[in-house]
C-alpha cells in the first residue's frame, strides 16, 4: 500500500508527461532510462514483425529492460512490445512500461494506470521516455489513435495481459485495479467496457476514472480558440488516425489553413499537453470547408465512439465491477454534464459506482482533488473491502491537506501541487 501511495508524485508527473523514466538510476544498473532509447518513430523495438497477426492479444513478443526507480526504490521494470488489435480488427503492436514489486503481494495485484498521452503522435506514448504489479501502455497504438475506444480498451486490456504473460502471474489468481484521468479515464473507461466481451478472464477489481470524456456531443461548442478548442480539435484529428474512414471524410473538408494545422499536429515530437501554447489560440473552425461535427459520415462515427445509451447505435456494455467516478463541476475543457449522464445510464442498467462530484472544480484541480479518494477506492478494492452504495450517489472522500489524506497518501497537498505544476510544466524528454 505504501509503496503505491509513496508513488503518487511519480503517478502525477507521468499522467501529464510523456515519458516513464525517472532517474537516477538504481545502483548498480547498466540498463538504459526509457529516454535514451531512439524516438519511437525510428526505434527498431516499436515496429511490428510481419507476422504479428500469428500471436495471441497480449503476448509479448519482444521486451526489454529500463532502469528506474520509484521514490528512491530500486525496482525490477521493463519495456514489452505486445499484439493487440485496433478498432478495424487488424493485429498490431504497441509498448507497455511494466515494473515488478520488490515483495510482490500474494496473490498477486495488478495496477494498471491510463496516462493521458493526449497525443497524436507516437513518440509521446508514456513508454518513452507498487507490492502492486505496474503497467502503463501506450494505449493509442502505432497510430496515435487518441480516443479510438476500441483500439484504446483493448490495448489497455493486452497491456494487462503482457504484464500477466511476463511476469507469469497465476491469470485467475491476479487482481487487477485501474485508475486513469481525462484521456486516461477514456481507455480506461472503455477497458472496462470491453473486459467482459474481450478479455472475460482477467479479474478486474475495481476501475477509478474522472474527468471523463465519454460522447463528443458538445464539442462542437467549443470549436473556436482556447485550450478546450485544442482538444476537440485535435481530439477530431487523433479519432481520425485511427479511423481510416474518417480520416477520408476530413481531408476532403480541410482548408489550406487546415492542412497546416494538421501537419504540425501530426508532427514528430508535438504532444499536445506540453504544446498547448502553441495550438491555443487556433480557430478550428476555419480548417474545414463546413463544420465536421454536422456531417452527416463523421457525426455516425463519433456516436459511435460514445458510451453514451442514448447517443451510440451500437450496445453499450454496463461493467459489473466497483466503480469509482469524479467529475469537476465547472470542468470547461470536458463538460460534467457528460460524465453525470453516463453514470445516470450505467446505474439505471445495474451498475454499481460511487461518484464524487467536486464543486466549482475545473479539469485540473478536479484532478488533485480527486486522488485521495481514487486512492482508497483502489487499496478497498485491491483488499476486498469496499462497502455497498447506492449507485451514482454523491459520495465522502478525505479531502486534500486533510489529516486523514495526508495520513493515506504519506504526503500533503503542498507535495501533491508541486509534483502537478512541474509535471503540467513538463516538456518532452530529451
């Protein structure tokens, strides 16, 4: 527990930066940090054999190790190319950043953490750069298919399976606990959606998301300039890389302007949370010849990417296991509305979440103000404690700088806003 708790700086940082290798090395290692390898773009380890369509969803097909350490703790940790398969059904592969405990809990559990990679190019996949099993993959893929829920889910589930495979952890025996924020909790979200139809065998305790982007149905409202544009912007964009389909409808809809705009965005090393100021002041609205949200090819396909009953034609899944879900109410980059709607829907189909909405909070305060209760949530699951609720009521969590906080996350808020500011302030790895 402490050691996952003892983590969360390092949990901040990685969900807003773009790389898992933190320094200095542990003693006596030669393995290399994540960041001295070659840009994923050119690195020999991230491209797919020819015959990756021959291995199973989850097996490892090669791997190699990375020196980290964790709040001074030297700890067993590798890189693992692994098949999956994206949101067409073909096979392809993507990396994941696995870490052995040092007194692994037994049985074993497993935690698995979304970063938001938010990133539309491959070389900002968290892989460049607890007494719980760890895993962080590049869930986007080969492609950067940022919000490609099919492709995100499943990449997040074969990551776990990796983890699984390599470690040779007992399969039914396994834990398995998820936490993710924004563009996290969009693969985690749909991991746990997909879980029971794709990966029925993996034990899935418990899922701890926020910040949700669940339906796209108002992202067209903030379509002109500002941060909360960028997104949906580049949102649109990342959805296209992987979906050839849409991405045919775009670009027959793009302006000069907005053939610029996708090219730098598209660009080698432009992650968009650390080139916000770049693409803040864009007005995506003047990239296309009409407004992409209305036509009728690409409206089809992002209602098809919600989760939302009444907005997809397909099923929507209702997990079975615990939830855990947070929202700010002001949030202004993913509308609260959204998230509320989609936990209305999951409960009244039998679910079972414990929602907390903070008052007067934006996306990232929601965030910091969020771990405490993720946290707990998490070690509950892990332990087999977590009590009944009454599905999607508001529920009391310690609150950041309290004692009882404090007490549960080994540091206080004064730590916790310093790790989020220097990770927000993050470029990428050198």
């Amino acid at each position: 527990m402490q050691l996952l708790l003892g983590s969360l700086t390092a949990c901040l940082a990685l969900s807003v930066s773009t790389s898992l290798a933190w320094s200095p090395r542990p003693h006596g290692a030669t393995q290399e940090l994540a960041s001295d390898f070659p840009d994923p773009n050119i690195d020999p380890f991230y491209q797919a054999p020819g015959n990756i369509a021959s291995y199973s969803n989850g097996e490892v097909i090669r791997h190699r190790a990375v020196a980290t350490t964790l709040v001074g703790r030297a700890v067993e940790s590798y890189q693992v190319f692994y098949r999956t398969t994206d949101a067409q059904g073909d096979a392809i592969g993507t990396v994941a950043t696995i870490l052995a405990p040092t007194n692994p809990s037994l049985p074993p559990n497993l935690f698995s953490y979304q970063a938001a990679e938010d990133a539309l190019n491959l070389d900002c996949a968290p892989s460049w750069g607890w007494g719980y099993y760890f895993v962080s993959s590049d869930f986007e893929g080969p492609d950067a298919a940022w919000l490609v829920g099919l492709t995100e889910g499943r990449a997040t589930l074969d990551g776990i399976r990796a983890t699984i495979y390599h470690f040779h952890l007992p399969v039914s025996q396994t834990s398995i606990g998820l936490w993710g924020y924004s563009g996290g909790a969009h693969a985690t979200a749909w991991a746990g959606s997909l879980a029971a139809a794709y990966a029925p065998e993996l034990n899935i305790v418990g899922a701890a998301y926020g910040g949700t982007p669940t339906d796209f149905s108002l992202a067209s409202t903030v379509f002109g300039g500002g941060i909360a544009a960028l997104l949906s912007g580049a949102g649109l964009i990342g959805l296209a890389n992987g979906r050839p389909d849409l991405n045919a409808t775009l670009n027959t809809l793009l302006t000069p302007y907005g053939v610029e705009v996708v090219t730098k965005l598209r660009a080698p090393n432009m992650c968009v949370n650390a080139n916000l100021a770049t693409f803040a002041d864009v007005n995506f609205t003047r990239m296309f010849t009409e407004n992409p949200w209305t036509n009728p090819a690409i409206a089809k396909i992002v209602a098809d990417e919600s989760l939302l009953s009444n907005a997809s034609s397909l099923p929507v899944p209702v997990p079975k296991f615990p939830r855990f879900q947070f929202h700010g109410t002001s949030d202004k980059t993913i509308p609260y509305i959204i998230e509320a709607q989609y936990v209305a829907q999951q409960c009244a189909a039998g679910a079972d979440i414990r929602f907390l909405s903070l008052p007067d909070q934006d996306h990232g305060p929601a965030y910091l103000n969020s771990i405490p209760g993720a946290a707990q949530f998490i070690i509950d699951a892990f332990a087999g404690t977590l009590g009944s609720v009454a599905c999607g009521a508001n529920v009391t969590v310690p609150s950041i700088g309290s004692a009882e906080a404090v007490d549960l996350l080994g540091v206080n808020s004064n730590v916790l806003m310093g790790a989020l500011l220097a990770a927000l302030t993050a470029g990428p790895a050198a």
